[in-house]
C-alpha cells in the first residue's frame, strides 16, 4: 500500500468522523473463559489463547502469560502504527522489528513484599528499521507512531478502569 491508497482508504472514514463525531466511538471487546487449572481462554480476532500463570509464579509456561501478551498487544500497535505513518509521510520502509521488554519484580505479584509493586516497573519498546530516511524524518516517524498508537498511549497516559463483579453468567448472546 502508498501514501496514496491509504489517504483514499482513510478520507472518507475522517470526513464522516468529522461530520458525526459520535460516530467515532466505538467500543472494543475482549472476552475470556476462565479454564481448568489456573487459566483462562480468551478468543482473539484469529485464534483462541489460554492465559495462565507464568513461571516465576509457578506456571509451567506452556500458556501465554498475561504480562507478554500485554507486550505483545503493545509491539502489534506499534508496528501497525509505524508502518501506517511511514507510508503516509512517504518513507520506504523496507522492513523492520519492534520489540518490546519489560521488568516486574514477582514479589509484588506473589504478595511477598508489599513494597514491591504489582505490575511493569518500566517497559522498553524498540524499532530496528530498514529504511533510509533523513533525521527529520526519523523524528515525524517516531512522534507520530508514538502519538497515534493506541496501545504506547494507553500505557503511558493510563486509563480509568472500572470492575464489576456479579454472581450470575450474564445473557451474552
């Protein structure tokens, strides 16, 4: 896809955001079972992943542990996004990796320090690229992926987040 192809794509989703801004806000959905054992099986656009615990807090590793696949949601967006902005910008993006790494001290998790917090201390994301691009350019790819990510801004500026909790499996159909 050129910048061209993706302008055409996205012009009439702006015009009719612009028009009807309620129109915009859409909300997304995730859902899992929870499973045998200490696990539970969510159902991504493409496949189904079972979540359980991860081996520093006594999982085999055999199912996906949450941490990562925050990590991974993260290195999705951002490689999207990345390549979305170098195609609209006019940069040739030729290929590319994006990595993401974070650290979490399990004894926050694990309940044995109450010191330590639960949760990602710090997270790093990387971008190794192939692409010859100016400074300038470099810097517009970098601050709009950063701007336009979904995920990065999420984390970053955190979010509000409501819990229920209920009794009785509710009617989802």
């Amino acid at each position: 896809m050129n910048s061209a192809e993706l302008k055409n794509l996205q012009a009439p989703l702006k015009e009719k955001y612009r028009m009807e801004p309620e129109s915009a806000i859409i909300t997304l959905r995730a859902q899992g079972n929870i499973g045998e054992g200490i696990s539970c099986k969510v159902e991504t656009g493409r496949a189904l992943v079972e979540a359980g615990l991860h081996p520093a807090t006594g999982g085999t590793g055999l199912q996906a542990c949450s941490g990562d696949l925050l990590l991974e949601a993260l290195v999705a967006c951002a490689g999207v996004t990345l390549r979305a902005v170098a195609t609209a910008i006019g940069i040739d993006l030729k290929n590319g990796i994006v990595r993401a790494e974070g650290d979490l001290d399990f004894r926050g998790t694990l309940g044995v320090s109450k010191e330590a917090p639960v949760g990602f201390k710090t997270i790093r994301l990387f971008f190794d690229l192939d692409a010859e691009m100016s400074a300038e350019q470099m810097e517009s790819l970098s601050k709009l992926t950063e701007r336009y990510c979904v995920v990065y801004q999420t984390l970053v500026k955190g979010v509000s987040v409501e819990t229920k909790y209920l009794t009785a499996l509710p009617d989802l159909a």
